[in-house]
C-alpha cells in the first residue's frame, strides 16, 4: 500500500519549531525576590483566614438557628396548657340531688361551653356545677360525705367541692354529717366555717344573715371573725354586724320541711323517730321519766309517715304507741296516757 503525506500534520511540526525557537530567544525567567515571596504568602494566608471566618460564621449561623427553632418548640410545649387529669365530659362528682321541687336548673361547663339541664332526683353534681331556683323551685343535695345542703326558691349557689359552695344570692340550710371534716359557705361579705352544725345562710344584696340551730359558725373575712353558737342570729351589713338571739323552731324554719329528705319508720324504734324530728324541727326531747325514756327505745314502728308535715308524723307514731305528748316553745314533752299533764 502506497503512503501518502498528511498536510495537517506538517503544518503542525511548523509550529512547534517557531515556539521553541521564541523561547530561546526570551531567555530564563528571572527569579522571584524575597519580599515579593513574603507578600505573596502573607496576601494568600489572610484571604484563606477571611474564607474560614466566613465559612464558621455561616455554620454558626445555621446552629443558632437550628437551636432557636429547637428553643421555640420546647417552648410551645411548655406553654401548652395543663390538661385536667380528667377527660373531658367526665364528671368529677362532688354531690348528689336528694330531693327537687319544681324545675331547678343546672348549669355545667364542659371545656369552654356552657350547658343547661333540667334536674331530677339522684343527679350526679360535680364541681363548678351552678344551681339555680326560681321561685317555685328548691332542692336539697347530699355531698358526699353526707352533708345535706338545701337551696330555697330564688336562689343560687355554685359547687366548689364536697366541703364547699359558693352562695351567690338566696338561701341555703346546711346540716353537716357526722364524719363531716368541715363545711364552709363562701359569701361575699365572708366565709361561714361549721364546727359541726346546722345552719341557715341567707345572702341578699344589701346583708348577710346567719341563723344557727345546733353547734357553731365562724365567719371570716380576712382577719375579722365573728363566732355565732346555736339560739343566735347574726346580721352583716356596711354598717357592721348585729348577733341576737333565736329561736330554733317555729315558721321560721318551715321552708326546709318540703325538702327533709323522708324518715322510713319501718323497723325504727319510736325513741329513735322522735330524736330525728326533733333535731329536723329544733325540738328539745324531754320524756316523763327514765323509765319512759327507755322504753321507748324498744317500741318498734311499722308502716310510712311519708307525706306528712312533722307535727302529723308525730301524731301519728305517739298514738300507736299507746302515749302521748304535748309540744310547747319547741319542747316535746313524751309521757303515758295514765299521766295528767
């Protein structure tokens, strides 16, 4: 095979001669002094400090950012609201209705809504539970550690626990249990605190009156105290505090008749009916002699007393004992047939 010449590659030989003929005519490069080498060096440090400050400040940056969005969401976590223990729609129940006349209403908050019932007899009651009477209703609830509370008509008290309530307007009468640890009305003239007692708290706009009936309370407002025994009264007004005397029976009482929750007399023995009455009514008890005394606390009753007023249950469990009584300035007087009084 024949070879032929490439006109390219010639060219390219032609050029390669030139260079290097160019740079043997310009010689060696002079050397670098060294200043000029320190300058150099100096100028190339400096810009590679300023390239790493500005690289550590970006990465700070982002730290700080990253540790300020990590800031705000532990924040937001602790300023998130406590939730209550207690579910929503879960009652925590402080009280139950022992007895209602009428159409009491109920106001109850659940979370921020408010709602309003109608209430019925054995309603489960929980705290900040608000109970309203217009005036043809009233009800009576028992806490529960046995504490009765009665509300009259056109009146309206809030729950705060089994041991407290809060009397907004109206009228309350409290009859705190045995096994009670205490029992306190929040008015806005004081705090009334039982020493194991019954008593009346009436609240109107212009006066606070506290009746007492067995026991004592205290009322506190701040470091006043005023302490009322049972036979007492005591009125609070702005133009100061009033205690006389009371008595523990009679008409003044008869609003908290309707709400006495019903004696079964069934079983009972009539020494026991008689003391229930007299400590719902204000009664003293007094029997005509020890025998008598004793005695009746071995007759046994039979049958209901239910709907009837005090002095007619009484009527009724005497004379089927085969005694009698006379009640006179709130003493019941208990002695035999045989006897003239």
């Amino acid at each position: 095979m024949a070879e032929t010449s490439d006109p390219n590659a010639e060219g390219h030989q032609e050029n390669e001669d030139a260079m290097a003929q160019m740079l043997r005519l310009a010689g060696g490069r002079p050397e670098v002094g060294p200043e000029r080498t320190a300058r150099v060096r100096v100028a190339v440090h400096a810009a590679w400090r300023e390239n790493r400050r500005r690289a550590m400040r970006t990465k700070i940056l982002v730290g700080a950012s990253c540790l300020a969005a990590a800031a705000l969401v532990v924040l937001a976590i602790r300023l998130k609201p406590i939730e209550s223990p207690v579910a929503p729609g879960i009652l925590q129940t402080v009280a139950r209705s022992a007895r209602v006349i009428g159409t009491p209403r109920l106001e109850r908050l659940d979370g921020r809504d408010a709602h309003r019932l109608a209430m019925t007899i054995g309603m489960a009651l929980g705290r900040n539970d608000t109970i309203e009477t217009d005036p043809s209703s009233a009800v009576a609830l028992t806490t529960d550690d046995g504490t009765s509370v009665h509300l009259d008509s056109g009146s309206r008290i809030r729950l705060l626990s089994a041991r407290s309530i809060d009397l907004v307007e109206g009228r309350v009468y409290v009859v705190t249990a045995k096994a009670a640890r205490g029992f306190e009305v929040r008015t806005r003239f004081g705090t009334v605190h039982d020493r194991g007692t019954r008593f009346e708290v009436r609240l109107n706009k212009g006066a606070l009156r506290l009746r007492i009936r067995e026991g004592m309370v205290e009322l506190k407002d701040g470091d006043k105290s005023v302490v009322t025994p049972a036979g007492r009264e005591t009125v609070v007004t702005s133009r100061g505090v009033e205690t006389r005397p009371l008595a523990t029976y009679g008409s003044e009482w008869s609003w908290t008749d309707r709400l006495r929750s019903p004696f079964a007399i069934e079983g009972q023995t009539l020494g026991r009916f008689l003391q229930h009455l007299a400590d719902e009514e204000g009664w003293s008890v007094r029997y005509a002699d020890d025998e008598l005394r004793r005695l009746a606390f071995t007759v046994i009753l039979h049958g209901s007393v239910e709907g009837l007023s005090a002095e007619d249950a009484l009527g009724v469990a005497i004379s089927t004992s085969g005694l009698r009584y006379r009640l006179h300035d709130g003493e019941l007087l208990v002695f035999r047939a045989s006897d003239r009084r």
